[in-house]
C-alpha cells in the first residue's frame, strides 16, 4: 500500500483527504505543521506528499526546499495561495503539481495516481535509453546524465525532456506538453512550462533546448 504524507493544518481538510485517500487505497500519515512534517519525513518513507503552503512554524515552501534536498519524492502542493508568482515559486522548488483550492477531490486523487504510476514505472525488459550528443536519459529510472555525470530531474522535468527529445525537429508549443503531460484540466499559467525548461538548462548545462518565441520549445534533430 502507498503511504503518503499529508501536511495540512486545517483540521476539516485533513479529515477529508484522509478520509478520501483511504478509501482510494492509500495508507495516509497527517502532520499539522511544518516541522513536523519534516520530522515525520525523515522518519518514515513516504510515496507522495501532499503539501499546504500556508503552514505554523514552518511554511510550505521551506518544507519543499528541505525535502528535495534529500529526496525527489512526489510533491504535490495544495493552497490557497492561487498567483503566479506563488505557482511559480512552487515550481522552481521542483513540486510535481501546483492545486489551488477548492479542489475536486476525484481530479486530485485521479493526479496522485498518474504522479505515483509515474513514479513506479516497471521497466521493460530491455533497458531503453535516449541518448542526444553528451546527454543520456534513461526511461527506466527516470535519471539524466551529461558527459557521465548523474543529474537528479523531478518527474515533470523529465518528462518534458523526454518529450522535446523524442520529437526532435519538431515544435512543441506549450500547450502541446500541457495536454500530453497534465493530461488533466489544468487551469494555471501555461509558463508553468518555462519555468521547467528554465530548471532544466540549469541543472543540466545544455545549451540545446530552443526557445521558439511565442510558440514552444524545439530540440533540432541530431545529424
């Protein structure tokens, strides 16, 4: 059974989604606050983690930047706070997903599913790998290395890599990787997709990601 951690300080919302995720079949640990979200982390293995930002003691951006320093668990942050700035914040700190409340709650547990089926891939019997000049991308455990070096990616950047990498040549608008990756409503600022193409050129030092202005990305075709 997948055990994910709830941090949320509303007494109502935790019922709901622990009341909600047992019944869909995951096993479900609430923490009220920061703190001990991050103390219950450390102690326990989680699959997902559903995250508020508005949190006592600690908030949930901190929580976040805590958390990926030791783990690329899934993290799905649900709030309030609806801007783009904070979505974007929330990005840069590598979430998997941004939900603004009021939520639904079908839709939520259908996203905790594609996030977890994601993350637990069973690989096909042959290893299969993409490999673009000094980047390789392995499909089997969802990593990136460049020039053999390892680079941790959240599951969303790396989807959008391989996305741009397995249409080389091609154009993809921002829309384009919403609909194949969100695959849900999604009713955020399209620019979510900037700010993972930003993440990804940092973390990995590539140069080959085009920006095509006011259409997408490219990645040319390997000659």
């Amino acid at each position: 059974m997948q055990h994910i951690l709830i941090v949320e300080d509303d007494l109502d919302i935790q019922d709901l989604l622990r009341n909600f995720l047992r019944e869909a079949g995951y096993e479900t640990t609430i923490a009220s606050d920061g703190m001990e979200a991050i103390a219950l982390f450390s102690a326990t293995h989680f699959d997902l983690v559903l995250l508020d930002i508005m949190l006592p003691k600690i908030d949930g951006f901190t929580v976040c930047e805590l958390i990926r320093k030791q783990s690329q668990v899934p993290i799905i942050m649900l709030t309030a706070l609806n801007g783009e700035e904070e979505q974007i914040k929330g990005l840069d700190l590598q979430v998997d997903d941004y939900i603004t409340k009021p939520f639904s709650m079908p839709i939520l547990i259908r996203k905790i599913a594609a996030v977890l089926r994601r993350s637990t891939m069973i690989p096909d019997q042959e290893h299969q790998t993409i490999s673009y000049k000094n980047l390789i991308l392995d499909l089997d455990s969802y990593s990136a290395s460049v020039n053999g070096e390892s680079h941790e990616l959240t599951q969303r950047e790396f989807e959008v890599l391989r996305e741009l990498l397995l249409n080389q040549g091609r154009v993809l608008t921002r829309q384009n990787l919403l609909d194949r990756l969100w695959k849900y409503d999604f009713l955020g600022d399209e620019r979510v997709v900037d700010t993972h193409i930003k993440n990804l050129r940092k973390k990995l030092e590539i140069d080959f990601i085009q920006t095509i202005r006011g259409v997408g990305y490219k990645i040319d075709r390997e000659s």
